[in-house]
C-alpha cells in the first residue's frame, strides 16, 4: 500500500474518533476512553508512515535480506559502493553514473568483471576482489560495452 493512501486511511480513523468523542457527555469514561483512542490511532499511524516512507525510499535498491544475507551464497556490499561501480564503469563493466545502489547493473557488472580477470564468477564480494579490481592489472571490458541483461558475452 502506498505511503499516500495509508496516510488518508490514518486521517479518516482519526477523524472519525474525534467525530465520536463529540457526540458522547463531557467528562464521560466514553469519552475519555475514546481520547485515549484517538491518540493512540494518530500516534501509530504516524509510525506507519514513517516507516513506509523510509522503505519507499529505498524501492529501487535491493532488499536488506538481499544484500546481506548471511549464507554461503551471500552477496556482501562494498563499503563504498560509488567508488566500485565508478571503477566498473572505467573498466567499462557498467555505464552511466554511479548511483551509490547496489542492485542487479552492479552485480552483473562485477559478475562480467570476475570472468574478464578469471575469478570465480559470483555475487560475493571480499578483500581479495576489491585489490584485483583496484589494481593496475584489472582486466578491462572488451570493445563491446556492457549491457544490462545479457547472460553471457560472446567470446573475444
């Protein structure tokens, strides 16, 4: 559900305890109790939007459980990931800026880099694969720039 719409449900509960509140004697339990509720609606749904709001931000970028799963087939972000993807797109593995989101354009880019320098090609990331592509002998990408989508290259 989007932020926009959760927002408009939270402000028709909202008003529609406050709608209730008026109707019942003042100084009653009802109402009181009806207050409580009103505040605590308003209180919860601000939460909500909050939180639907901080995950909407990140809909482009792969999930948490994805970018650090923690398994023998996790994929473990770079700590500066513009600054990889900015060395991918020099060694011509990517095109277009760097978006600092580590998602599907990156690990092909750095899949199709593991296979140019003769790594094992997976979406892990370790010490070992930050100094290759950081060294003056990383192989660049051939003539042909790389596209998002492509499975396989056609060999050199």
């Amino acid at each position: 559900m989007r932020t926009l719409t959760v927002y408009w449900i939270g402000l028709v509960i909202v008003l529609a305890v406050l709608n209730g509140i008026r109707v019942l004697p003042v100084g009653s339990r009802a109402r009181r109790y009806m207050w409580n509720m009103g505040i605590a609606v308003a209180v919860l749904g601000g939460l909500a939007i909050i939180a639907l709001k901080s995950g909407s931000q990140n809909a482009n970028s792969p999930s948490t459980l994805d970018a650090q799963q923690i398994n023998s087939t996790s994929i473990i972000v770079p700590d500066d990931i513009i600054q990889v993807q900015s060395r991918l797109i020099d060694l011509g593995y990517m095109i277009g800026p760097p978006d600092g989101l580590w998602g599907n354009k990156s690990r092909q880019a750095l899949r199709a880099f593991k296979a140019a320098n003769g790594v094992q090609v997976d979406d892990k990331w370790d010490s070992k694969i930050s100094a290759k592509l950081f060294s003056t002998q990383a192989a660049r990408q051939s003539a042909e720039p790389y596209h998002e989508g492509k499975k396989k290259r056609p060999p050199a």
